[in-house]
C-alpha cells in the first residue's frame, strides 16, 4: 500500500481520474439540463456512440480533430431534434424512446463502423495542451494543467452550465417547466419550445463526450462507451440535479476508478478482490450522492409530457 | 355610476362559445367589464365560469364569439399575448413554481437585461408593487416555504407588476381565512381605485354582495341573469345560479351522542418544516356528533388529519379507534378500522387527475365484491354503481369514463366527497368539505354530512368557514399553531366567539383586556 | 391518456424495426466484411449447383459462427472469422456470421435460428455461450455445434469444444519483452482472469520472469471486455509505472494500443495480428489460427462424428502462429531466439509451466 502514497503515483492517479471522468462528465452536464426541464433521456449513450463515430470517422477520413469534434456536437444536435419530435410533439413515452435511441445508436454505429472502416485504425486522437504556465506548478499542474482540450472544456463547462440554470431568463425558464409547467405556460413561457431547446443541447452534449471519448483513445469499435452514458444519467440523479453535484460525482467516479487501476497496477489488489474492487467506483458514488443530496427531490415535471388542453 | 356608464369598455366579451368533447362550457356569454369595476361572476361548479376565463386569457381558442379591448376587437392567442395587451389571471389552482422563490416567479417568462435572470430590479419594483397594494411578501422566500395566504399574494403580484389593467381573480377567496379575505378586499378596492377592471370569481355570496358593482350569472354555460347587489339579495342570487330558491340557513336538530369513536391523546406530529405542528394534541369524538376543528389554516389541521389517516409518521401520542390504539397507521389499515377521508388538496391526495371518475369513485372499494370477482373488475357492477354516485352528488361529467382532470374545481369535490360518504365510515375525518363548491352543492355536502351524523357515524370537521362550522357542529374546537386554543358548544359558538379564540385570545385574556 | 398510448405503441414498433434494420444490416456487413477479407469471396460463397464434380458431399459445407465482439475487432471474433474464410478456401462453404451478440440471449436466439436454418455446423464462439447452447444443442441432433473458447461438449454426441494454448506463444513473446524492457518492468492489459486471456498473460509473464527473473510483470485485469477507455488509462497507468513493454488480450485493448503508440513502448498483441494498431510499436503478435481445429472438426463431420471431441489449437499444430512485424525492427539474434523457444514448445522439450 505505500507505494500508493508516493507523491507520482498519487498525481497519476488524480489526472487519470481526470481524464476518465470527462466523457461522461459531458454527458451528464447536458442531460442534468434536459431533465430540470422535465425530459429523461435514456437515450444518451446512444447518441455518445453516435458521437464517438462521427468524431472518429471525421477524423480518420480529414486528418482534422476539430472537424471530428464539430461532426459530433452537429449530429448531436440532429439526434437531439429527433428525441424532441418524438417527446415533445408526440408525447411518446420518454424513458421507452431513449432506450429505443441507445439501441439505435447501438446498432447503426456498429452498421457504418463495418460498412466504412472494417478494421479499427488508430487515429492521432486529440493530443494533450498543457496549459502554460499553470502546468509548470509542480504536481498541481500535472493533475490539473496537462490535459487534452476537450478535458478543460467539460470542466469548464461546469460552472457556465450552472451559471446557464441559475443566473439566465432561459434557466429560470428551465427550472420552472420542470418543475410546475402550467406556470409557466400560463405567463407566457413556451414549455415545449424551451424543452425542444434543451434537449438539443442535453445531445449536442452527449455527442460532444462520444466525440471526447473516441479522441481520447484514438480509435472506434462497437459499443465504445461501455455503459458510459448510463453512468453519466446515474449522475445526475445522485447529483441531485446540480451541475456541481454531478460534476463532484464524475470526479469521484473517474478518481476511484482510476484508484483501483492503480492498485491493480501495483499489484496492491490482485485475484477475486479485484473483481469485487471493480464495482467500487459505482457503490461509492452512489453512496457519497445520496448522502449528500438526499433531501433534494427531482424536477415534479421530470418524463411529465405538457399539453394545454382544449 | 353615470360616469362610468358612459367609459367606454375596457373588455367585452360577445356570443363567446366553448366546446369540449362532450360538453358545451360556454354557449353564447356576453361579458362586460368597465374600468374602475368589479365586475363578478357567479354560477354553480361547471358553469363555465374559468372556461370564459381561461379564453380571455389565451389559454383556449373560444368557437365562436368576439372579444374587444376598449372597444377594438382583438384575437387573444396565447398568454403572452393576453399579458401584452394588460390581461392578468390569478387562477383557481395556484401557478406557482413551489421550487423557485417570489421573486424568480414573478420574473418568469419577462425576460431580463442580456438574457440575465438578475433578480435586483425585480426586488425593487416589486417592493414598490407591495407598498401600492399592500400586497406584502418577502421576494426571496421559496414558494414551499410560503403559506397560503402569502402565495396567493405572490399569486396577484405576478399579474400586478406586469402591468394589468384588467384582472381575472378565480376563486381567491376559496383559500383565504377571513382576515386575509378583508385584506384581500382593501387590495382590490386600490386596484380599482387605479382604474384598473377587475373579474371576480366566488362562491360565498356575502363577498360577492360586499364586493361587485355588476354581477353575470351563469348556469350550464350561459348567463341566466345579470345584476347588481342593490338590485338582488343573497337568495335572489341563489336562485338565479342553481335555478330554484335555495335554503341558506338550516337550523339542526340536537342528536344523542353516542359511544366514544376516535380518541386521541398526547399528539405530537412534525410538519414539512420540520416543525412540531401538533402538539400535545387530545381530541374525542363520539359516534352521532360532528365536532368542529375551526382555525386558520396551517395550524397543524392538516398535520392532524393526516396523521389519523397515516399519511404521516406519529411523533408520540396515541390515536384510537373504537378503544383500541392504532399502531404504525397506513391508509389502508386506517380505513380497514372504518375511517374515512376526505383530504383538504383534493387534487393531490383526494383524487388522480388522470384516472377517470369511475376509477376515482371507485380508488377505496375496486378490490371487493361486487365490483371486483375472483380478480376481475365487474364492469357493470361498477357503471351501475358510479352512475348512481354521479347522478346523487350532481357531479357535473360527460360520463363518467371521463378523466378527472377535465372536471371544474368543484365537481373534483363531488367525486371525493360521495366516495368517501358512501363507503359506511364510522368515522369521517373531513377537510374543507366545500371549499369551491357551489351554493347549491355546498348544501346537499351539508344534508349528507348531517345525514352521516344521524347514522351514527362520529365526524371530525376541519374547515376555516365559519359559517359552515358553526352550523354543522355539535362542538367546536378552535387550534393555533397546533394547540387547542378553546372548545365552544353549539349554544355557545357565535363568529364571535370563534373568531377571538382563531386570533388567540382566550375568554378570561379578553375580559382582561377589556379591563 | 388513450390517444398518448396509442402514439407510443406505433413509435416503439417504429424504433423496434429501425434497430433492427440496424441490427440485421450489422450481420450483413460482417459477412461482407469476411468475404472480401480472403481476397476472393466468391469461391466462399460459390452456389453449391454449379459444380456438381464437388468431390465428397455435393453440396457445399453451410458453417455459421455467433460471436461475442465485431467480425473486425482485431481480436477474438476476427481470429473465427478469418479461419472459416480460410477453409473456404480450400472447399466450397457457406458461411454466416452473427457478430457482436455480447447479450447472452441474443446469441441463443442466433444459435438456434441456425440451427433451424439446417447450418451444418454451428460455432458459438464465445465461452459465456455455454449456458444456451447446453440447452439447444439436444434439440438438433443433426447439426453439429462446435464451443470455444471451452474444453467440456456437456457430454452431447453433436457439440464439438475448442481451445487454445495461448500460453504458449505468450511465452514465447515474453522472452522476447524481457529482452526489450530497459527499465524492468512489463504492463499487461487483461479483461477478466478467465480463458484463453488468463492462459495467455500467465504465459507471457512465466516466458518473461524465465527469461530474466529480475523483470516485474505488472497484471491488471480491467475487469471489462469492452471498456476501451478504461484499458487506456490502465496503459496510462502502466507506464506511468516505469512499465516500457505492453501487451493484452480482448478487444477492449485497441484503447492500450493506442497508449503505446503515443509513449512509444513497445506492444504485443495476441488473437488476431495486431500490427494495424500500431505499426511503430507492435513487435509481434500471437495469431489463432483456428483453420486447424475446424478442419479436425469438419474432418469429423465429413465421418459423421458430430461432435463429443475437443481440440486444442497449440504451435505444434500451426493453430497458434507468431507473427513478426518487420517494420518494428527486432534484433535478428533475439527473433532467431524466440523462434527456438517456440519450437521447443511445439516438440515438448519446453514447458510453459501452466497447466
Ligand atoms: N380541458 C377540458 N376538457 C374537457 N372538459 C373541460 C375542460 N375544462 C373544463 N371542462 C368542462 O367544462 C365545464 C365548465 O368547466 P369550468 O372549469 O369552466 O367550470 P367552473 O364554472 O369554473 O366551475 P368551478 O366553480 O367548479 O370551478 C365543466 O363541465 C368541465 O368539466
Ligand atoms: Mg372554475
């Protein structure tokens, strides 16, 4: 065990978890704000899949990361007007929309992944960008300074998405239609516009961490993520629905997955107890949310279709 | 009045027409409302009364009909756009995001500088507002924390500082303890003192009389008369809305009080703020007699009444049945014991607004015979029996697979109250039996109630009307803030009486003061 | 309320059909994918009518394979895919692919449609497929099943079991890190310790430790077979450590690949030839050739043994070959070595020391 306490090891560990979180840091941020409006989507590691091969497949045929990125968040957006017609205009059921979304995303990544690539072929990837001056800040700058671009981003998107629910007419429209939609509609707020609005963001998102994810390991296979976007709803709930609170999740959930990598590494863990310490990022999370964030419920509105009558 | 007869009008609505499937809200009603006027409109539950109103106010596109703002015609096509052109609403059921604070509320769907939701400008002019009208509540309260009172208000400063000039007040008083409705009353007076036109929606005719310069009646969805209070009395008022002279007043026979029924000792209950809203709490009601609980609202009625029917954990105390303590109390085991409820937020505990009325009239009793047979629902059992239940209470429905939703504020009562006045209770605990409910239905509640008491059943009335408590009840008790302040007797129980026990002051305490 | 269902039953049958669609055209590619793989899919999948002078059984052999990950994944399935493309080329067959079943049920619901489709062997190339295909093998006496990787046919006369020695070129590749690592110190990617990928590490890491018992042998099982990104940061992990060699088994490694890539250590692959991955680092890779053990099975088939039989794929018998990538640049002295050691395995003369 101690030589986990060593000054690199402990940084290594810190920036891994960094890095691990931000895929699905980014997808929670944006599905934290689809749900204050009312809209659940389960949809969302279906559209990061989504993501995750556009990014790739823009990358590997441009040579251009930022065009990979740019695909990604685009046909976000593009899924995230899909999933509005179908809750919002149709008032299709949400929570079975969005895993007919993921199965989709599932399926078709894995059809044109076959159909375009074949092989995987590794691609550069989106490199790290130490940021200067604050990278040289010895340890500090390593866990936090010396990261891939999009890794500031999603960080940094954390406090303009709070600032976005708290401090702006649109949060306050947002909170309120997912809270007491009648209210709203009755001065004046379009509910179904704004949740339209949201959604698309709460995709342009979760494309945005597919495209984070297949530029970080710079390379594309069927079912990328894992689970990731599933990870990333679980945050929200055990957020509380508070950007902060989420993104204090996806830290913690990134920093003891990356623990236990560590100690596996290490040969700290090895054998069954291993098995069993995979599971731990997920039960510790939870644990921490809910005891943190228990009094909090979710938005009243929250998978609740609005239509004015008559 | 030769003034204001010659002002050109600032809303008249003509040949307004609203259909709904199956039902015809509104059939041809003309409406007109001078600056400076309150202008009220009465009718029973399901008249038309918040239909009319909610196509005024943009939230339904009327099938017919003309609307006119000072005298051009207008087509209101949305709420934004009725509050653009001067409109405000204070709806029957409160439109508040109980999640955001006052001020947040009221800012909703302005807009702010830059797109910011900078709450500073809107703390100030909103300051300003309250002083105008004396319309007081602290901006940065959340909607949660506030009582009713002060929610309403919030309510009428959303309209307020958006500028309105003709405002639509749906039942406000349905909620509101008389002073508060006194309070109420000196705002609106300020209102059109500012020239502003008011729609006054109520079903306690001595407000209506105090209040209106114009009456509209409505009766099925057209205006069967239009008055003035000079020009009618309470009973003419009556007539006009139900459609046959109505009994007001009603003098009850004294009954045999029977066995002890519902006991309970030493109460202690925690509210939703984590206060004890009940405290030390001991109450008897025996079989045959209705005891009265009057007090202003969020004094621990509600705490108490659901923590009888187990809707919420017990601090200490003890609470009996027949003599024998109900332990770890849940719906279900209570109304096993023979308790009925009729809760006071109708549409949250008393009914699911997306089951139909024959679901609704039906939540307590679908697992027994007849309705329901070796697991299956007997579908004719059930019509026969909900149809009957809907033709004696006078729910107002299409039918009754309708879903309960689309039924006015006052039939939603109905459903609630003959399901639980018809599964043979032998106690009932009820909340605001008629709060909304129209004259004529108010007193057919009241006839069964009584009727009730005659069966025997033992009957824990919970109401801030007065009027009703002091006729109903055998005994009164009055709370404050989750004490008992006082009980009066029948004999003894005056407005009065009451009144000074409410407001906290006991017999010996107003004596000595008057000293 | 009425309306709302009626709008949500049509829009899940929508959504159902669009996956599907998916799903049916991801088989699809897969075969496609195969067939052009070999160079010239047409004898692969040559109408059985035209030549009637086909030698033994007249029509051509119909192979299917169920399998957990992409037809391409550069690993597992591939390693199936290419060896029936590779009989192909040697008879006429018939060959279906479903791929990427990594849900239990799914590859049952394959399985048996297979084996209704009257396939004539059946490879459910998968070990967590043994549960299904205990159950459906019995009611198909007359198709031949085949289950790898797994060393148990359940006692069933029709289902065959296949495995590999992956253990053996694990050890050979692992003298050969032990010889590259300056710093002493080797990293391992793994899924889960189970299979041919706990064969193939332990492997590694003996013929590594053997070599040069001063190395250390870092293991970490990621406890995932897809989760690439996690395999990625393992690598990051690794060579954070000191680690200057890699290697891994599953398809979840192409995320260490690319790790080694960008620090520049050196990588061994394993299941299928991994040079594409990272053809500046990937010294050599351990390939299945499962050719070899189909042919035994479809050897047996043509006797009309269907099953009751387990083959193992090993050096000895060309099932598992190591394959060089000459742009890597090894020192001849140190391949000259391996390929000693590797014939020492396949004559016995040289124990890997796992059983
Ligand atoms: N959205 C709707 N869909 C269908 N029917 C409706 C809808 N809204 C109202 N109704 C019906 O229209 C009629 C008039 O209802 P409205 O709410 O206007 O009555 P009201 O006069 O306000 O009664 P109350 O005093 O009980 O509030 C009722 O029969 C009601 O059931
Ligand atoms: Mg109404």
């Amino acid at each position: 065990m101690s030589e986990f306490f060593t000054v690199s090891v402990l940084v290594a560990t810190l920036a891994g978890g960094i890095r691990l979180a931000t895929p699905f840091l980014l997808a929670a941020l944006g599905e934290t704000l689809g749900q204050r409006s009312g809209v659940l989507n389960l949809g969302v590691e279906g559209v990061m899949l989504i993501g995750a091969f556009a990014a790739y497949y823009t990358a590997l045929e441009t040579g251009s990361t930022v065009a990979g990125i740019a695909v990604a968040i685009g046909i976000g957006a593009v899924m995230g007007l899909i999933y509005a017609f179908l809750t919002v205009v149709m008032h299709a059921e949400q929570g079975i929309s969005g895993i007919g979304i993921f199965l989709f995303g599932l399926g078709f990544t894995d059809l044109l992944f076959q159909k375009q690539v074949g092989t995987p072929l590794p691609i550069p990837g989106v490199g790290k960008a130490p940021i200067p001056i604050l990278s040289d800040i010895p340890h500090l700058g390593e866990i936090f300074f010396d990261h891939n671009p999009l890794v500031y981003l999603a960080f940094l998107l954390v406090p303009i998405m709070w600032f976005v629910v708290n401090k702006t007419t649109f949060g306050l429209n947002v909170r309120a239609i997912g809270q007491t939609p009648e209210a709203a509609d009755t001065l004046g707020v379009s509910v179904n516009l704004t949740r339209t609005f949201t959604i698309v963001i709460a995709n342009c998102f979760a494309g945005l961490a597919g495209a984070a994810l297949a530029l970080e390991v710079g390379i594309f296979q069927q079912n990328l993520t894992a689970g990731q976007g599933f990870i990333a709803i679980a945050l929200v709930y055990f957020g509380a629905w508070r950007m902060p609170w989420v993104m204090s999740g996806a830290l913690l959930f990134g920093v003891v997955s990356s623990t236990v990598l560590q100690w596996k590494t290490l040969g700290i863990v090895s054998g069954p107890s291993s098995s069993l310490l995979a599971m731990a990022p997920a039960i510790l999370t939870i644990l921490v949310l809910v005891l943190v964030s228990r009094r909090v419920s979710a938005p009243a509105a929250l998978t609740r279709p609005f239509d004015r009558a008559g | 009045m030769t003034d204001t007869d010659r002002a050109v009008p600032m809303l008249q609505m003509e040949g307004i027409t609203k259909r709904f499937p199956g039902v015809l809200a509104n059939d041809s009603v003309d409406l007109t409302v001078l600056p400076g006027q309150v202008h009220t409109l009465l009718g029973e539950n399901g008249a038309g009364k918040s239909t009319l109103m909610k196509v005024l106010y943009g939230l339904y596109r009327p099938d017919e009909g003309t609307i006119r703002l000072d005298g051009e015609p207008v087509s209101i096509t949305s709420p934004s756009d009725a509050i653009n052109r001067g409109i405000g609403m204070i709806h029957q059921h409160f439109m508040l995001v109980p999640t955001l604070t006052v001020a947040e509320n009221v800012a909703l769907g302005l807009g702010g500088r830059a797109g910011l939701s900078d709450m500073r400008p809107v703390r100030q002019r909103l300051a300003e507002v309250s002083e105008r009208y004396g319309l007081h509540v602290n901006p940065d309260a959340y909607i949660w924390q506030l009582a009713v009172g002060e929610r309403q208000r919030a309510e009428i400063l959303k309209a307020l500082y958006r500028d309105a000039r003709l405002l639509v007040l749906d039942e406000p008083t349905a909620v509101l303890t008389p002073p508060e409705v006194e309070e109420l009353f000196v705002t609106l007076r300020q209102m059109t003192a500012d020239d502003k036109g008011l729609v006054f929606i109520s079903h306690k005719l001595h407000e209506v009389m105090e209040l209106s310069d114009e009456i509209t009646v409505l009766r099925d969805g057209r205006v069967s008369g239009q008055t003035r209070p000079s020009e009618s009395t309470r009973e003419s008022l009556a007539e006009l809305m139900v459609g046959r002279p109505v009994e007001l007043t009603r003098n009850v026979a004294a009954t045999e009080r029977g066995e002890q029924r519902l006991a309970i000792t030493g109460l202690n209950v925690i509210g939703d703020r984590g206060n004890t809203a009940v405290k030390n709490f001991d109450l008897a009601v025996h079989s045959g007699e209705i005891v009265g609980l009057a007090g202003v609202s969020g004094n621990g009625q509600r705490e108490l009444a659901d923590a009888i029917f187990g809707l919420r954990p017990i601090r200490s105390g003890q609470i009996a049945i027949d003599g024998e303590p109900v332990t770890a109390p849940t719906p279900r085991s209570v109304r096993q014991r023979g308790v009925a409820y009729v809760p006071e937020e109708r549409m949250v505990e008393g009914a699911i607004g997306d089951f139909t009325v024959a679901e609704n009239l039906l939540l307590v009793d679908y697992h027994q015979p007849p309705y329901t047979r070796r697991g299956l629902l007997n579908r004719s059992a059930i019509s026969s029996w909900c149809n009957r239940l809907v033709e004696n209470y006078r729910v107002k429905t299409p039918d009754i697979e309708t879903p309960t939703k689309n039924l006015s504020g006052g039939n939603i009562q109905k459903v609630v109250i003959a399901r639980e006045f018809t599964c043979d209770a032998e106690v009932l605990v009820v909340a605001q039996p008629t709060r909304g409910v129209d004259i004529g239905a108010a007193e057919y509640i009241h006839e069964r109630l009584l009727e009730q008491r005659e069966a025997g059943a033992a009957i824990l009335l919970i109401s801030e009307d007065l009027d009703e408590v002091i006729q109903l009840s055998d005994r009164v008790v009055v709370v404050l803030e989750g004490q008992i302040m006082g009980e009066v007797d029948r004999a003894d129980a005056t407005p009065r009486s009451i009144g000074l026990l409410m407001s906290g002051v006991r017999d010996g305490e107003a004596s000595a003061s008057a000293d | 309320m009425r309306k709302q269902s009626r709008t949500f039953t049509l829009l899940l049958a929508l959504l159902a059909a669009f996956a599907l669609l998916a799903a049916a055209c991801g088989s699809d590619g897969g075969d496609d994918g195969a067939a052009s793989d070999d160079g010239d899919g047409t004898s692969a999948t040559e109408p059985a009518g035209d030549d009637g002078d086909d030698g033994g059984g007249g029509d051509a052999l119909r192979i299917a394979v169920v399998a957990p990950s992409a037809s391409n994944d550069l690993a597992f399935t591939q390693s199936m895919v290419d060896a029936v493309n590779a009989i192909g080329e040697t008879r006429d067959i018939q060959f279906d692919v479903t791929d990427g079943t990594f849900v239990v049920e799914d590859a049952a619901a394959a399985l048996r449609g297979y084996a209704e489709d009257g396939f004539d062997l059946v490879v459910a190339h998968g070990s967590q497929y043994g549960g299904p295909l205990q159950e459906i093998a019995p009611d198909f006496p007359d198709v031949s099943f085949a289950w790898g990787t797994a060393a148990d046919t359940f006692g069933l006369p029709n289902v065959y079991a296949y495995t590999v020695r992956a253990d053996e070129g694990g050890f050979v590749m692992g003298t050969i890190a032990a010889q590259l690592s300056e710093s002493g110190v080797i990293g391992v990617v793994g899924p889960v310790e189970v299979g041919d990928a706990k064969l193939y590490v332990d492997g590694f890491a003996a013929g590594a430790t053997n070599q040069d018992p001063a190395v250390t042998v870092n293991v970490n099982y990621i406890e995932s077979f897809s989760d690439v990104a996690l395999a990625a940061e393992a690598a990051t992990a690794h060579v954070g450590n000191g680690a200057d060699v890699l290697t891994g088994s599953a398809q979840m490694v192409v995320g260490a690949t690319g790790v080694a890539t960008e620090s520049g250590v050196a990588w061994f692959g394993t299941q299928a030839n991994q040079t594409a991955l990272g053809p500046d680092v990937v010294v050599a890779s351990q390939v299945y050739h499962w050719e070899v053990v189909l042919a035994d099975i479809i050897a047996g088939i043509d006797s009309g043994t269907l099953g009751g039989e387990v083959f193992i794929a090993t050096l000895a018998n060309g099932g598992l070959v190591i394959e060089y990538n000459d742009g890597f640049g090894l020192d001849d002295a140190v391949r000259t070595a391996a390929d000693a050691t590797a014939a020492g395995i396949a004559d016995g003369s040289i124990s890997t020391g796992i059983e």
